[in-house]
C-alpha cells in the first residue's frame, strides 16, 4: 500500500545524504507598458507604441533541499514575479534546473508546486472533503480509495490540521486556511515549494504556525522558498537561507547567519539592535548608491561559480505522473463536488428560492387579477416587461458575482493540471439547470396564477418556456461579465449593458417609432424575441376577446390592441427560435470566455 509517511521518511533521507538543488540562471523577465503623453519610456520603445519594462533583471539563485529560505525585498522588486518564473507559469529568458535537469513549461509546473498570496478554495467543502476531491485529481489513478484516504489523512496530522477536518473551507482561520493551501499543494508531492506571502494577514501566533510547518517540510528534505514581508526577528530565525531582491536584481543568496557580515565588507553595518531583515529591506531600498551595484555584481559572480555541474540522480516522478483521470470522470467528480459546493451555498439555494417566492407574492399581489380585463389590458402589458426585467435582474446579478468569486480556484486547479475546461463547463452548466428550472417555475406558477391569466395549459406552458429561456440567456450573459471583470465592478458593467437591450425590445418604444436607422437592433435584442413571445402567447393564437366590466374597453378586441403596438411582426416559432439560438450562443461564448481566461493566466 502505498505509504505517505514512509515517503516522507524516504524524501528526508534523500535530503540529508543526498542533497539536491533548484536553480535559475539569467531570469529575465519584461511588460510591455503602454505609453501616452507625459510618459517617457526608459526602456525600450516597440513599434507597438509600448515600453518594455523590466521586471527581473539577469537574476540568479540556488536553492537547496533541506533548508527553508526566505525571499525579502521591498514591494516592487519582483518578488512574485520571480515566482511566477520559477514556478513555470510566467515565460521567461533563462535557465532553471532541478538538480542538473533543465525544466520549463509543463514540466516545471510539475515539479514544483506554488501557492500564490490570494488562495482560493473551494469555501464550501470542509478540510477533508477538499483534500479529497484534490486527492482525486492529482494522484495516480491506480491508488485505491483506501490508499489514498490514508494519504489525505496523513497529511491533514502532518499539517496540524485535525481539530478542524471538518470545518468548511469559509469559516477556517487565517493561518489554518494558508495550512489548507498547503496540504493540497502537498498532495502531488513536489520536490520544489514556492509560496508568495503565506503569512500576510495572520496574526503572530499564526505566522509562527505557518512558517513552523513549513520548516518542517522543508527538514523533511523539500526545497521550500516563500516571498515573507517584514518578518519579525523570531520569525527570521526560523529560516535557513536568505534571497534578498532589489530592483529585479539579487543582493544577496545564502545562509541568513551570514547576511549581516556579507553587507558589512561592503561597508553597511547593521546596528546591534537592528533587525536583519529590516536592514536588509533598508539596504535594498537604498537609492543612488553604488554599492548596490556592486552587490549586485558580487553575488553574480558567486552564483556563476556555484552553479556548477550537478549529479542527477534525484527521482524526478511524482504521485500525479501515471495517466489522468479521464474527462467522463472528471465530470463526475466535479458534478458531485458543484452539487455539494451549490447546496451549501445560501445565495444559490435558499436566496434564489427566496427571492422567487417574494417576487412572486410582490408582482401577482399588484397585479392581481387583471388577466382577463380589457379595461386593465395596458397594466397587463406592463406586466409582462415587469416579469421580464425581474428575470433579467434577478439572473444576471447573481451569475455575474458567482464566476468571480470562484475563478481563482478554478484556475489554480487548472495550472495544476488537475482537470480540463470542458469537464468543469458542463458540470457547472448541468447544475444550474435544475436551479433554474426550480425558481422559475415557482416564479411563474405564482405569477400566472394571481394575475389571472388564460388558464389554457399550452398558453401557461409556452410561458414558462420563454421564461425559462430568457432566464438562462441573463444567466449566461451574467457569467460572461464575470469571466471579463473583477467583481467590484462586473454588477456595473453587467447592469449598464441591460439598457441598450431594453431600448430595444419594444417594450417602452414601439418598433415604427424608432428611428430607422436603428430599427435593425431589434433584431438582436434577445429581450424582444420573449416580449414578443408573451404578446403571442397571452393575446394571440386565437384567443377570444377579454372580459369588460366596465360600459366601454376601447382595446376590449385584442387584435386592434396588438396592432396599434404594432407587434407582433413575426410567429410565436420565430420568437421561440430566436431565444434559442440567443441561448446556445451564450452558452457556447461561455464556454470560450473561459477559455481565453485560463489561456490568459497561462501566459
């Protein structure tokens, strides 16, 4: 069976009898800034009108198994961008090696693992059950159940992570919520561990837990390197080895007893009371001196050196090497695990229900009754752009915020190689079916009912239809939005968009009172295609003429009401066919929205 612990075990002999290395030689790494006026660019100027601004400049390093370094330097130096580069998910010009391999690309990303500052996880499973799906993607598929359970649960005791296995993602604390991250890093294994700021927002107590466990993964005979900000001097103690970087240059790699002595043959001293890593955050801050550059200078021709040939006899396989899952069981991993994650989620179960009910109860309430009435026919038009607007609003709100708040964690399961697009897509897409055949059938069973419209079942029926049509069209508009935006501002761009498709639906401006030159926008309005279709549904396919209580109904005959709307202009099958292709094609744009969103953090 296969053992976690006795890996473990194995890895650390490894590390202390045969110690193996990760190094970069000559990391480069530029943007492209676009200029304008004002703007002097002090780089390289592109025929493109744009600057190539350098990030990381001829940069090199070693790290090495068994020890824990800390990577320092102020905000702006390039930090995580050297992250980035190592960890296979940034291009760059170089060299990076593991042990004597050269490593890029997929390969890379495969044998080094990296935690980005911002972790995103699944909020809504529990430790275990998080480290379970992951279990699934990332080990071989030829471990069983058992063996794999074994392994989760080590690495939950290896991570101090028992007291809370059963606590959902959402309400861990900050340092036990980092430890997760890890853990599922863990998983796969790596040989290499990068993380950008695990400690930031934890208290003290929690960073000494954090930075603790990862000592103890790295004496288990890791390489560990984590980007930490201003570290305390009990929290530098704790750490091997020191990368120091200024400017997208390194000032400084190697053991941290000796960093104050290496700056002092430059001539900087570090004050008694002072600590290390504040002085060598003030050294590297340090503008217009010359003996930065010949830091600089130093240390490359100290890494030059020690970057020598390298034994390979370091075993590069990993748990998730063997074949993957395939992509029907994918989908059924992700299927069950969206169930879960949906069901534990209030804004998509019990808000959407809620809402339903009390739009429902709002609209049938105001407007109740007035189905059949001649006298009340313009109030009963006004309630179709009523249940229509309810719907858009309604749909494109929460679609629109969901995407964002879970495509962190997508995309960092993708990079991973976890699983690919298209599983995730359907499984997402299936799930919110039922959801929104639930709330619209219970918006319009209420509606229909209260307001007492043709109790004919083909006329309640294609009702439902174009509501239920029109409702996944919002929804997919508002996942489209989420794929494109940060959330704070995708409700707003995604609610701005809603204007011009009500302009145009014919529901505040008939069509021949509209300008001609825009007449054309009608047609892709998808918001037209189902006020259209309610017009027919509800006043045409021959229904008789409405009830009128009153001594005169100037539109008591439903065809002269109709006419002087001057709609509908086409068949209820040409408003049906409409709203299904608007249906597909959102879906579909979907579907490529994230792949260009995945193909973009690739980059």
């Amino acid at each position: 069976m296969f053992n976690f612990t006795m890996e473990l075990l194995q890895l650390s002999c490894v590390g202390r009898s045969n110690e193996f290395t990760f190094t970069f030689e000559n990391v480069t790494n530029r943007k492209n800034v676009p200029t304008g006026r004002g703007f002097s660019c002090f780089v390289k100027r592109s025929a493109s009108d744009q600057c190539s601004e350098v990030i990381l400049n001829n940069v090199s390093g070693k790290f090495r198994s068994g020890r824990l370094t800390a990577i320092l330097g102020p905000s702006g130096s390039g930090k995580s961008s050297l992250l980035n580069v190592l960890s296979g998910f940034r291009k760059t010009e170089g060299v990076i090696k593991l042990n004597g391999y050269t490593l890029a690309g997929a390969k890379l990303r495969k044998a080094v693992s990296y935690t980005e500052q911002e972790v995103s996880l699944w909020r809504n499973l529990t430790v275990e059950e998080s480290l379970q799906y992951a279990s699934e993607f990332q080990l071989s598929r030829s471990l069983s159940q058992s063996s794999k359970r074994i392994i989760v649960l080590e690495i939950i005791e290896t991570l101090g992570l028992q007291k809370c296995c059963n606590t959902l993602a959402r309400n861990l604390s900050g340092g036990e919520y980092k430890r997760l991250a890890m853990a599922i890093d863990l998983l796969s294994n790596p040989k290499v561990m990068l993380l950008d700021e695990p400690t930031s927002g934890l208290d003290t107590v929690a960073t000494h837990q954090v930075v603790a466990q990862m000592r103890n993964l790295a004496q288990e005979g890791r390489i560990v390197a984590c980007v930490i900000h201003q570290p305390s001097s009990g929290i530098l103690r704790m750490f091997d080895d020191v990368f120091l970087v200024s400017r997208g240059s390194c000032l400084y790699c190697g053991p941290l007893d000796e960093l104050v002595p290496h700056f002092a043959a430059f001539g900087l001293e570090c004050p008694l009371s002072h600590n290390p890593a504040d002085f060598a955050l003030e050294v590297a801050s340090m503008e217009n001196d010359h003996r930065l550059g010949e830091l600089v200078r130093h240390q490359q021709t100290i890494t030059s050196t020690s970057i020598v040939s390298e034994g390979r006899s370091l075993d590069l396989r990993h748990r998730n090497s063997e074949s993957k899952l395939s992509r029907l069981s994918q989908l059924k991993l992700l299927l069950y695990r969206t169930v879960i994650c949906t069901m534990r989620d209030p804004t998509q179960m019990k808000a959407k229900t809620a809402i339903s009910v009390f739009v429902g109860l709002l609209v049938g309430t105001v407007y109740y009754d007035i189905g059949n009435n001649a006298a009340r026919i313009i109030s009963n038009t006004s309630f179709f752009q009523i249940v229509l607007h309810t719907i858009l609003f309604t749909s494109i709100g929460p679609a629109a915020v969901a995407y964002p708040l879970e495509s962190s964690a997508f995309i960092r399961e993708y990079r991973s190689n976890a699983y690919s697009v298209f599983p995730y897509y359907l499984s997402k897409m299936i799930v919110e079916i039922p959801i929104l055949l639930l709330n619209t059938t219970i918006l319009v069973a209420m509606i229909y009912v209260m307001t007492s419209q043709p109790m004919e079942f083909y006329r309640a029926f294609w009702f439902w239809v174009i509501c239920l049509l029109f409702g996944w069209i919002c929804q997919m508009w508002g996942l489209i939005f989420g794929c494109f935006f940060r959330i704070q501002t995708t409700l707003f761009v995604a609610s701005m968009s809603t204007i011009p498709v009500m302009l145009f639906s014919g529901c505040f401006i008939t069509i021949d009172q509209m300008p001609a030159p825009l007449r054309p926008l009608t047609y892709v309005s998808f918001e037209r295609y189902a006020f259209e279709g309610y017009l027919h549904v509800l006043y045409g396919l021959g229904r008789k003429d409405m009830d009128c209580p009153e001594i005169f109904c100037y539109y008591k005959k439903l065809s002269k009401f109709l006419q002087s709307l001057q709609m509908p202009v086409i068949g209820l099958e040409y408003d049906l066919l409409g709203l299904i292709v608007w249906a597909v094609a959102m879906t579909a744009l979907f579907y490529f929205c994230l792949r260009n969103r995945v193909n973009v953090h690739n980059k």
